[in-house]
C-alpha cells in the first residue's frame, strides 16, 4: 500500500494513518476508500490524486 498525494494541495494520503477525522481506519489502501471520500485539507475528489 502506497502513498496517495493530491494534486491541489499536496495532501499526502498515507494508508498506514488512514483519515481517523474523516472515519477511515488506519490500513485502509486509497483503492478501498468510498467513492465519496474528498481530500481532508482541500475537499477535493479522489480523482485529483496521484501516487507518490
């Protein structure tokens, strides 16, 4: 499981931490967050994300 960085903001989505703030348990992979996930720092979409 890698890393995830938003392209907006640079938000580094690291799948070891999870999003606890937005209810995602730490060892979730990016793949395996909801669809409706957005980036926490930017609120934008899983789709502006890249890996790291």
């Amino acid at each position: 499981m890698g890393t995830y960085i938003c392209t907006i903001c640079q938000y580094v989505y690291d799948p070891a931490l999870g999003d606890p703030d937005g209810g995602i348990a730490p060892g979730t992979s990016f793949n395996d967050l909801p669809d409706e996930w957005v980036c926490p720092v930017c609120g934008a979409g899983k789709e502006v994300f890249e890996p790291e």
